[in-house]
C-alpha cells in the first residue's frame, strides 16, 4: 500500500537548535492539578461511568466535579463567556494555565494553535434542536458552532498577539497543531507557540454516531469496560471522554524544559473507507520512521499508542510497532482504557502522560499486557491517528542526559 508522506525543509540553523516543551496543563477526568493527574495514573482502577443518554445508556469518561467547577467559575467570570461551549471553556481553562506555568505574559508574540475533532458539539446539537422546532436559528448560532471560536477565544482570553489556528484532523489533531507550532517557530516567524486540543463530545448524537459505527463499548458488567491494548479482545471498546490540554513550545532548552522534541513523523493513507486502516497500520510505520530518523529503535524505552480500544484498530497499531521496532520493542501503554478517547484531545493527554514517565521515571502500564518497566525512560514516542489514516509520531527525549 502507497502512503502519502510530506517532507519540508528549513535551514540548517533552524533544524540545528531544539525546539523544547516549557510546560503543559490539561483538563480531564484525570483531574486537574499535578498531583491529582499523577495520582489517578498510579491506581488501577479506571474513571469510566455509564450515563444515560435519552433512551440509551453508554459509558463515558467526564470531566471530574473540581473540574466542573473551575469550568463553571470560568462560564460566570465574564458575560460574553455564558454561551460559549463547553469545548471552549476546556481550551481557554487548558491554555490559562499552561502559559501561567510556562511565565508567558499578557501580549506576547506567541501563536496559538488549539484544535479540535468535532468543535462545539453540545450547542451545536442544542441550535439544531431548536431549529427543527422552531424553524429559526438563534442569533449566536453561527459564531459560537465554528471551530475557529476555540482559538480565538483562547487568544482573546490570553491577549495573545501572534498568529491564531484552528483545525480538525480528526484524533490526530492535538499533534498536528504540534507540528504547526514547531514549523512555525523553525521558520523564525515566532520564538514561541501554544499548541493543544479541546473536545467535549459527551452528547446524543455524537454518542450514536460511535455507537452507529460499531467500535463502542457495550459490556457493562466488565471490570474494564475500554480495554485498550487487550490485544486478545473479542469486541470492539471504545468509550468516549472529554477534555482538553495545551503545551507550551520555545525555542533552546532551559532549566525549565519538560522535554525536548526530538523527532516528528507524519503520514496519510489512501482513503478505501471513511475510517480505513490498513491492517498492519501502514501510516503508522511512515510516521515512526520518520520521527525515529537514525535513531536506533532501541533507544526508544517507552511508546504511548493510541489504542482506542477497537479489535483492528489496536492489533494494527500493534502489527506496525513490530514491524518497526522487532526484537528492540520498548515497553507499550496507553490510557484510553482509563479515561476514554478524547478525540481531538487525546494526542495531548497522550503527551502528557509522556513528560509524566519522562519527569517521575515511573512507566504507567495497562491491566491488559505487562511489560517490565524500564530501567530508565529518555525517550517516549507518542502516536496518534484519525480517521482515514492521518498518523503523526512525536518523539520526546528527557532534557536530563
């Protein structure tokens, strides 16, 4: 199978100096402090719940009530916030602090690139809604459903003065606005970006789409109702969950830096289905490949996979790690079957969970497949992939060696 690859170039200066992670900040059911986010990877349990959606029932993975309630201080601070959608308030909550960690002031010429799988899918469903039955639209319909208000309310939040992105590659979306954010510090138009992803997809409808497709979760008498990574599951298990993160991206290390961008790798598969994957990931390998450049494949110590819990999407991942890595695999996990996939948010949490290994030296494993923890962690690879095959790899190195 033909894998579309993109390659650019840039000057030898440019490609020469790294370009680091200074901070990152989430919003998820994992929490939203430091502390509460490491401490609900240490536990075995996972943060899944069935809700009923009109005659249905599903399980998902929803923002914890501290996180509600920094959403809802967040909603009554200002009155142009009240009918901004919950993927909004996510991004804004998510880029809030991950400038605060980093010392960004107020006007900096920083970009932002803050994306999103389905954008404001809960007012969009209420707008519509009130459409059919009224057959009129409301008068903020339009600006408050477009995907570009998350970014740009975030920087109007921030009083950002560079450049404002955003986009949908469906779950491979936080990571592309990674790799906007690196290209555009590489070309010298900015020193500094803001790159994340938001996604609050907890609705009816977006809920019956997954269900229509055949990939959700149906058992509710499971211990582990998403069991990514189980590579012996007989049923599809994607669970949805909502949330969003951001991270900060300079140019130069300092003592500051969470990790260093060692690599990024992209591709595309040739569409045959809306959500085609080949079965042994083709996309994938492109993308680690390039992400890896020389790089021996031993050297990486840990891989977060994107595993959405689907029986072809998992094995294929799987089957392309080992093409790649043979007998040099490093140690796998994911944590969807913790807290969901979180769609256009998912390649961050994924990337924080990273610098979380990375920062604490402690792999974060699955119940479903054991893997002796390294003995050191310098590199994680992330990988991240939507539908119709858009894979993105980044490798992350320690700033530590």
């Amino acid at each position: 199978m033909k894998v579309r690859t993109f390659i650019f170039t840039l000057n030898s200066d440019a490609l020469a100096e790294n370009i680091c992670i200074e901070s990152i900040a989430s919003i998820s059911p994992l929490g939203i402090t430091k502390e509460d986010i490491c401490s609900n990877y240490q536990k075995t349990t996972h943060l899944l719940k069935e809700v009923s959606f009109g005659d249905t029932k599903a399980w998902v993975s929803s923002l914890s009530e501290s996180a509600k309630l920094e959403v809802n201080t967040i909603r009554n601070s200002n009155s142009r916030y009240q009918n901004l959608d919950d993927s909004v308030l996510y991004g804004i909550y998510a880029a809030r602090k991950a400038v605060e960690h980093a010392g960004w002031g107020e006007k900096e010429n920083f970009g932002i690139n803050m994306g999103s799988s389905r954008g404001a899918t809960g007012l969009f469903e209420k707008y519509h809604s009130d459409f059919l039955n009224n057959n009129t639209a409301a008068v903020l319909t339009s600006p408050t459903t477009t995907l570009g208000n998350i970014s740009s309310w975030i920087a109007d939040d921030l009083k950002s003065k560079g450049p404002t992105i955003s986009h949908s590659i469906t779950c491979s979306t936080a990571l592309h606005a990674l790799l906007n954010g690196m290209a555009w510090i590489k070309s010298g138009m900015t020193d500094k970006f803001l790159i994340g992803g938001s996604e609050a997809p907890l609705t009816p409808f977006t809920i019956a789409q997954m269900k229509a497709l055949k990939i959700y979760a149906s058992k509710s008498n499971s211990a582990y109702p998403c069991r990514a990574l189980d590579l012996e599951k007989q049923e599809n298990s994607m669970v949805l969950g909502e949330g969003a993160g951001a991270a900060c991206l300079t140019k130069g290390i300092t003592e500051d830096s969470l990790a260093i961008l060692e690599g990024v790798g992209f591709a595309t598969e040739p569409l045959k289905h809306n959500i085609s994957l080949s079965a042994n990931a083709q996309c994938l390998q492109e993308s680690m490949l390039m992400a890896l450049k020389n790089l021996a494949p031993g050297e990486v110590d840990v891989i977060v996979m994107h595993a959405p819990g689907t029986v072809k999407g998992d094995v294929a991942e799987y089957t392309a790690i080992e093409t790649i890595f043979g007998n040099s695999m490093p140690a796998l996990t994911t944590n969807k079957w913790k807290v969901g996939h979180t769609f256009g948010a998912s390649g961050i949490l994924s990337l924080e969970m990273a610098i979380l290994m990375l920062k604490k030296q402690n792999f974060l494993g699955t119940p479903f497949k054991e893997y002796d923890s390294p003995a050191q962690i310098n590199r994680v690879l992330i990988n991240a992939v939507g539908f119709g095959g858009n894979a993105v790899s980044v490798l992350l190195k320690t700033p530590k060696t």
